[in-house]
C-alpha cells in the first residue's frame, strides 16, 4: 500500500460555557484533530483498499494522543467520541470508511478501555466542506445526556484528490442535558451499549 502523505493537520478546541441558559461551574470542552491527506485511489477504482487501514493506524494513534492532551492530557476526563471523514471529488464514500478501524481503534487505545462503539460518518466533499461528527459516551451509547455532534472541516480542503480524517473527543455531556435517559453514573459497562 502506499504511504500516507499528510498535506496539514488542524487541532480545533471548544469551551462551552452555556447556551442561553446558566454558566457551567466547568466549561464543557469539545476538540477535533484533522489530517488532510492525499487519497491514493483517487481518480480510479481499485478493487483491494483495505489494507491502506492498516497504514492509517500511527497517524490514528497520533491525532487520538494530540486530542487527550488537547484536553487536558487526563484521559479519565474524556467521556465522549467520534469520528469522520470528507473525501475529495475524485475519490468514492468507500476510501472515507478506511478511517473506521484506525481512527476507532487508536482512540479506544488513547483512552484505555472505551467500550461503546464509536459513531461515525463520512461523505464526498470540495474544499470547504463542513461535516457533523457524531458523539457518543465513550462506555455507553445510549447515555442521552452525551448525544451530540461537533461541526468540522477545512477551509482548503479536501482537494479533489485528498482525504480530511477527523477526531472527536469530548469532556462531560452537553452543557445544558437535561432530557432525561441513561445518565453516566448508571452505566452498567457490560456491552458498550447501556
């Protein structure tokens, strides 16, 4: 497979105070780390692209690593993630899915022992292009207070031949959750779900 040649990363930082209604006593910190990166398929079809995961996997692992010390460099604190990818015009939504194993993996790895699945999404894009990343509790899937998206994307990129991979990783549930369900405390831990 061919190398990944990383054209830039970008590490965005959100503090959350609130959102119309009371000031948090601890801001609620969203961050993303993206790498635009040439996407060595573009422009044709290749049947066998799954391998390319596995040379995604150490700039996996170093965007999760950037992202826990973007946060304060306590993995304990993190408790929501997800993950994405815009993929330029000339290539296909397929080379946006290389991302799920080794952006997946590496973040579970960062924080030690994540069980819930971690959410994605993808799609084709030009430069500009804005992508909602999916959140979820790191441990359980169904703690409502922790459903949420954080808005991504590059201001130059994706060129047409280019991949944007992001990350996601937060610290504590929104700011103002207050609808009710699975709360964090009562996660059960058993199947990444409840």
């Amino acid at each position: 497979m061919p190398e990944v040649k990383i054209r830039k990363r970008l590490m965005i930082v959100e503090e959350i105070f609130h959102e119309g209604g009371p000031a948090a006593a601890i801001p609620r910190r969203r961050a993303a780390a993206l790498a635009v990166i040439e996407n060595p398929f573009a422009g044709r079809y290749v049947e066998e692209i799954s391998a390319f995961m596995d040379d995604l996997t150490p700039l996996g692992v170093a965007m999760a690593k950037d992202l826990v010390a973007a946060l304060g460099g306590d993995a304990s604190v993190v408790d929501g993630y997800g993950k994405g990818a815009i993929v330029g015009a000339a290539g296909e939504l397929e080379h946006g899915a290389l991302w799920h194993v080794p952006g997946g993996y590496a973040m579970r790895e960062a924080l030690g022992d994540a069980k819930a699945i971690v959410p994605s999404t993808k799609k084709v894009g030009g430069p500009g292009t804005r992508l909602d990343v999916p959140i979820t509790h790191v441990n359980a899937s169904y703690v409502r207070s922790h459903f949420d998206a954080m808005e991504v994307g590059v201001p130059d990129g994706p060129k047409a031949d280019e991949i944007v991979l992001a990350l996601v990783m937060t610290t504590g549930p929104r700011v103002h959750a207050r609808v009710g369900g699975l709360k964090a405390d009562a996660i059960q831990g058993e199947d990444g779900l409840r």
